[in-house]
C-alpha cells in the first residue's frame, strides 16, 4: 500500500503490530486501540515511535492522555463513503493539539485527498498507485476554500475581510434601507 | 440575488474543471461506478429510468433572467427542451448524457449555476421562503444567511461523506413559506424581547420513510453563532448518525433515538468549544455578503394605480390579479406568481421557450428577478402594479397564467414512475387528471386553499405528508395502488396527514379527490372554512365514511 | 443497496438483463453475444435463474458499458415476440406515458 507523506511515496517506517504480538524493541510501531490503553504506562517508556489505530466509532478524546508522547494516531475509513474519521481528525488537530503524524488509512481514493488535508491528515495510505501517484495534482485542484480549518490556508472569510468590502458602500447602503421601507 | 465575486467564481471553474475529470476516469474505467457514484451525486447527476439526470441548484430559490435564459439553453443544447421546478427550489434535466455534462456544466458555471451538492450524502440546496426580500411580513431578508451558510457548508471537508442526505431551511416571516419544521435543520428568523433578531433552531424534521416534524433544542441563537451553531450540530450528526442502515441514517432517526433535549446537550457541549473561534460572525464578513445582494432601485409608487383600476374591469383579468398576484413590501410593487399547472400538463414543467419568454418578462417588468416556489411555481417579485395588466396579457400568452395558484389544481408532484428509478407509481398522469376534473375555475374557487401533494414512491418527493390531500403511490401485485392522507400541512402549524382509508388503484384515485372535496363543501360550517380547517375541526372520519360508502 | 448478484434470484417467467448505457445513460439489455443493444427484441431471454444469474455475472462484469444491470421481465407474445414485463419495463422502453409540456 503505497504511503504519501509531504505530498510523495515514501517508505513506511512504522510497523503494524496485532493484537497480542510482542512489541518489537527499537522499531515503530502502530498498535491496536485496545493494546495501546490496556499497555499504556509501558509504551510511554519505549525509546522508539509508538502509534495508535483508532477505530471511527470511538471518541478521540478518549487519545488525550496520551497525545503528548504519541508519534502517530491512524484513523479509519471502512470505505469511503463513511466520513467519521473527518471530524474525528479535525478534533485531534483543532481541539486537542495533536501534532504527531495523522494517517488516513482504510478506503483512500484520490478524491478524497484534498479533503484529507484540509481535515488535518499529513499521512495518506493510498489504496490506488495511480491515486497516490496524483496526490500533489489531486491536492493542487482547488485555490479556493469557504471554510477555515486547521490546515493553515486562507478561507473566503479571512481573504475577503483582508480585501475589502467589493461593493461599493452604496450597495450596503441600498439594502439597509430596502430592508426598512414599508 | 447574490452577486458572485471572484471567489465563487472561481470555486466554481475549479469544480467544474474536477468533475470534468472525473468523468473522464470513469468513462475511461479507471473509476468504478461504486467510486464514481458518490462523485456524480455530489454534482447532482443521478441514474434514472431513461438517462442521466442533472439537478442545478437554485440557492435559495433566486435567479437572474440571465440565468433563465441560461436553463433554457441547456434544455435545448444538451436536454430535450423543457426543465422540472422541484420542490426544494432546484430544476431538473432528465435527459442528460454523461459525455456531455462536462460541457453542460461549463455553460452553467459562465451563468454562475451548478449541481454542486444538490444530491449525494451532503448538505444539499439551502432554501426559504420564495418572496424573501418583498414579502410584507418578513422582518429581515433571510437570503444573506442562507447564503453564508451556503458558502459554508459548499465542499466543506468534514461534512462531505455524511451519514444520508442533510436539507437545511430558513424562513424569516410570521408566516412559514419555507417548510422549516421538516428539514434536517430549520431556522426561524425572529426577534427577541429585547430586539435582536436571531434564530430558533429546530432539527429533526423530514419526511420519506419515517416523517417527523422537527424539535426545537435552542429557542433563540444570535446571529454572530450561526456558523459556529451549524458546525456542531453537522459534527454531532457526522459523528453519531448510523451508518449501517441507510433507511435510519437521517439526522430525524438520530433526534428521534436520542431525545431531543439529549441531541441538544451534545450539540451545545460541543459549541461551546468552538463558539468563539473562527466560526464566530463578525459583522464586517456578513456585510461584505449582504453588499453582493443586489435590490432594485425602486420607483416611488402609489398603489391601485389607474392602469390597474382601469384594467379590474376585465373580469379574467380580475380572476388573475385576485389569485396569482399578493402584496409587496414596498408601496405601488406586487408579487406575481407564475402557475406552471396548466390543466392537463405536468406539473413544474417549463419549456426552453417558455424560460426564455420568462427572463425577457423579468428584464422588463422585475428588475432580472425570478423566484422559484417550493409549490413548483415561480414568481416575479418585483413588479410595478401599473405593469400588471400589460404583465398579464404576455404571462397568459405563454400559458403560465392558469388563476390557479394554491387552488385545487396547483398541484405538487414528483416526476413519479415516468422518470425516476425509485418510484412504484406514476404520479404526473394522476395529477393531470385532476386538474381536469377541477378545470371549472368557480369550482376551484370555492374549494378554496387546497393544497395536493403526490409522492410516487415512499421517499416522498412530493411531500406527500404535509398535503392537504396527500397522495401516495404504491405498487400492489404489479398494480399501481394509491394511498390518501389528509389533514397535513408545512406552514408554522406544520401536521402529518392522516391515512384516510384502504389503497385505490390508478382508475380511481382522480374519482376519490372528487369525493374528498365533495365531502369537505358537505362538512363545512361556512363557505370561507378552509379544507384543512375542516379536516381539523371533523377529524378524518366523517371523510373516510362519504369517500369509502361505495368503495 | 444490496447487489443484485447477492440477491436471491427468483425467477418465475422469461427474463432478460437489463441496464443503462454508461455514456448516455439509455436503456439498453444485454443480448446472446454479450453485447448491449437497445432493441428488446434482440436481447437474450432466459427462463431459469442459473442461465439469469450466468447472464447478469457477465453484464455486471462489463462495467465500462452499462451500469446498475439487473433482471427485468419480460413477456412473450404467442408470435414469440418479446415485451416489457411490467410498467416499470414498459416505461423504460417506450418512455415516459406521459407528454413533455407544450406538447399535450
């Protein structure tokens, strides 16, 4: 599975450990949900990255103790379609400061990358080669976004008070006072 | 209206230029129809019975006659010549090839139109009240807020892959043109005791399958916390609506299996959070939006003008002007409504010619403006009384001036069977039925205010539950079978029908409509006893005894 | 929604497989040499639901053509000529029963 980091393939230093496996010494891992909590006061000593996989029906807020000291938080899209894992991004990134590696993971196609991005993933398990191939192309389409979020470009709501009013005062002026006629 | 600048418009060129490409991967194979599909419905393209179908947006149900005329050239150019209003304010195509939607798409962007999110799991065309801005009884234009949360909630990233489909309304008059009690989210504009006008907030309303009016969880927000409002109640949903059943996935089922007091918990803790971030309005970023919407520069009129008491003399033009034309906000300007429910035709249709007649009337008589009505019918909202007759003439000549608006003719219908993949039942051939039998104006006259709704399937595209009359197709041992509720209504009392008795099938459905309104000029205490004011003041018994006697 | 693959098969008369053309989106059934026609008459009418389900594997399986096949009656005129099987098969092919405006 072809994994995109800063907007290309990179090699996939993180290791899946399952369920009860022994946690390898020295090696990144990415640990089941159920592990990483039962486990937690040993893996916080670990020299080497620890991460989680985070289920899209449980609240992240239950990852808060542990934010601090996590390398990675991979969050899941059973299929594409089923978008919890947006909102449960932008609350890691936006309300609890996470800022280790976020990775999409699960059903990724191309036309969801840019709104990845936008939710505050920085790690992107592609399920296509070609999508992944696309990736900067795919990210590059838009110029223009209403909403601010987390990712650090400009929305409409700032771009415009930054520019001005684009009317003249007369328009502004003409609706005040329609709205008050009769 | 709203006037793009050059962010919308080039968000606009940006989708168009996507999607261009999308189907292009699709057509090429290397998108499956499985990835392809939440794409197209994103840009309002469904698979229908005969062909594809595009559904264009009508943002809060406002165009220009450019516009208009822009509709008309893509019913011509790409489509078979006529365009369906809706019942959410949008138009649809029905005869739409995939190759070509690319380049119907960019014709419609030039005009500042899309199908952007006007189908698939999102927030869909955020509507209100067709006489927005000229109605007499409203206290504020509610078109700048939908506005702001159109741009908002337009490919927003979290909200994209919600549970199902969200439908948001506002409304701002006494008075609920808009159906808010039966949306996702439904937002009455209203003053509080200490004058500030803000919103209720009520959630849960929706009709299909499993019909709900909706709750109110927040009975007075201020402006500036819309946003911030609205983003925690899609957050909540996204979270917590059900994914493993798309029969219970709506926002409704999730209200519903919570509580309404405890979804409102949830969605107040989390507001809180995020009340006074980015998301708070400040008053500079809704002026900059209400500066772009464009109002005439009025004349200063007196109302009743001579040409006008001239012209009541004419009695088919009096018939008109006491049915189809409702007062303005401002002195001397009337609202004119366009009845697209000519007797025999289906209903909310218009043809290529017919648009373009219409925009050239609006540059002439409604400063460019059209409006178009959740009841299928459109409106002209700025027109000066003295025009009226003038108006008239033109409007009869092109056949959208049937004195039938909110009478027993001017009937709601989903295309039905004809068209739509969904459907058990036919509905359009139903409805031109009975307008024929109510083709006698006296007689649609003196029935009064009576409002038909006809769904052809349970999804309820034509609002079957909140119809005076509801009409409900089904299928029965490969027959189409029709079921009638009555009592319903969408306004501020907004009420589910009641099922008055057994199916019918098709032969017979047009003689039991007959039989309901013979029934209610029996029941009624007085002549201007309103049906729905019957049917509540009788209950559905009475009905149910005249209409099943012989059945 | 559930494919119709996955759906039990239950077939009680003659049917064909039926879809819609992915480029135009117009009705199309699949016929004997595994191509997409729009003429009824020359689609492949079977009568179990191991031929039907034979059929409709290799309709589903040519997704670059057609779209959301499924299996759709039909009937047989003593003359052996084949018709829609219902309305909803009627309407497909012959169009809406109902005139566009302005042309009732």
């Amino acid at each position: 599975m072809p994994l995109v980091k800063e907007g290309h393939l990179v090699e996939d230093r993180f290791v899946r450990v399952l369920d009860d496996a022994p946690v390898p010494e020295g090696v990144s891992v990415i640990l089941p949900a159920a592990r990483l909590l039962a486990d937690a006061r040993e893996l916080v000593m670990r020299q080497a990255p620890t991460g989680v996989i985070w289920p899209n029906d449980r609240k992240v807020a239950e990852l808060v103790p542990y934010l601090d000291w996590l390398a990675l938080v991979a969050l899941v899209f059973p299929n594409f379609r089923d978008g919890r894992a947006y909102s449960q991004a932008r609350l890691l990134r936006e309300r609890y400061h996470f800022r280790g590696e976020l990775r999409a993971t699960g059903q990724v196609l191309r036309d969801q990358l840019l709104f990845l991005q936008r939710g505050g993933f920085d790690a992107f398990e592609v399920t296509k080669d070609a999508d992944a191939a696309a990736f900067a192309e795919a990210v590059g389409r838009y110029s223009v976004f209403y909403q601010p979020t987390g990712d650090g470009r400009a929305s409409t709501l700032t771009a415009r008070r930054a520019r001005g009013p684009s009317m003249t005062f007369k328009g502004r002026r003409e609706y005040l006072a329609d709205s008050r006629s009769r | 209206m709203y006037i793009y600048d050059d962010f919308d418009r080039t968000l606009l060129d940006e989708r168009v230029r996507d999607f261009r490409d999308q189907v292009a991967r699709r057509l090429s194979g290397e998108l499956t129809e499985e990835e392809f599909k939440p794409l197209r419905l994103m840009n309002g393209v469904y698979l229908q019975l005969h062909a594809y179908m595009l559904r264009i947006a009508i943002p809060y149900g406002t165009l220009s006659s450019e516009q208009m005329r822009m509709l008309a050239h893509v019913a011509r150019r790409y489509d078979r010549g006529y365009g369906h209003f809706t019942t959410r304010q949008n138009i649809q195509f029905n005869w739409i090839k995939l190759e070509e939607l690319p380049d119907a798409m960019a014709d419609l962007a030039r005009a500042g139109l899309h199908g952007m999110q006007t189908s698939g799991n999102c927030v869909r065309n955020v509507t209100t009240d067709q006489w927005a801005g000229v109605a007499p009884d409203e206290i504020e234009d509610p078109r700048i807020w939908a506005e702001l949360l159109r741009q908002h909630l337009t490919l927003h990233p979290e909200f994209s892959f919600l549970p199902r489909k969200f439908k948001i309304a506002l409304t701002a008059s006494a008075h609920d043109r808009a159906a808010v009690k039966v949306h996702d989210i439904g937002l009455r504009m209203h003053c509080n005791g200490a004058g500030e006008t803000g919103f209720e907030i009520i959630v849960g309303g929706g009709l299909g399958r499993t019909p709900f009016i909706g709750k109110t969880i927040k009975p007075f927000l201020p402006k500036r916390d819309l946003l911030s409002y609205v983003e925690a109640i899609m957050r909540t949903y996204n979270q917590y609506g059900r994914r493993d059943n798309i029969y219970k996935a709506r926002m409704k089922i999730l209200v519903h299996d919570l509580g309404a007091e405890k979804f409102a918990h949830e969605v107040e803790e989390e507001w809180l959070s995020i009340k006074d971030g980015a998301l708070a309005l400040d008053p500079a970023v809704v002026a900059d939006i209400a500066a772009r919407f464009r109002y005439p520069e009025y004349e200063v009129l007196d109302d009743n003008p001579p040409e006008l008491a001239r012209a009541r003399e004419d009695e088919r033009f009096r018939g008109w002007l006491d049915n189809s034309v409702t007062n303005h906000k401002r002195a001397g300007y009337a609202i004119v409504t366009l009845s697209l429910k000519p007797e025999g035709g289906p209903p909310g249709d218009a043809t290529a010619a017919q648009m373009e007649a219409i925009a050239a009337l609006a540059n002439r008589y409604s400063y460019g403006e059209i409006r178009v009505g959740h009841e299928q019918n459109l409106a002209l909202p700025h027109v000066a009384q003295r025009d009226l007759p003038a108006l008239w003439r033109a409007l009869d000549d092109i056949g959208v001036a049937t004195p039938n608006v909110n009478l027993v003719s001017d009937i709601i219908a989903c295309p039905g069977l004809d068209y739509c993949s969904l459907a058990n039942a036919r509905s359009i051939p139903v409805a031109q039925e009975i307008t024929r039998r109510f083709r006698d104006l006296d007689l649609a006259r003196n029935l009064g205010r009576l409002h038909i709704n006809i769904s052809g399937c349970i999804n309820a595209c034509g609002h079957h539950h909140i119809g005076h009359i509801g009409i409900l197709g089904v299928e029965k041992n490969g027959e189409e079978y029709y079921q009638v509720t009555i009592g319903g209504r969408a306004d501020e009392n907004a009420e589910l029908g009641t099922i008055l008795g057994p199916a019918v099938p098709y032969g017979e459905i047009a003689d039991v409509v007959e039989d309901v309104a013979a029934a209610y000029l029996e029941l009624r205490a007085r002549p201007d006893e309103l049906f729905i004011d019957t049917v509540k003041r009788v209950g559905v018994e009475p009905f149910k005894e005249r209409v099943y006697a012989a059945r | 929604m559930t494919s119709p693959l996955q759906q039990k098969l239950k077939v009680t008369g003659p049917v064909v497989i039926t879809a819609n053309r992915l480029g135009d989106g117009a009705v199309v059934y699949r016929s004997a040499d595994g191509r997409w026609t729009k003429d009824l008459t020359a689609a492949a009418v079977v009568t179990t639901a191991p031929a039907a389900m034979e059929l409709l594997t290799a309709a589903l399986a040519d997704r670059l053509a057609a779209v959301d096949a499924y299996v759709a009656p039909v009937e047989l005129t003593p003359q052996q000529q084949v018709l829609p099987g219902n309305l909803r098969e009627q309407i497909r092919f012959n169009g809406p029963t109902v005139a566009p405006p302005g042309e009732g």
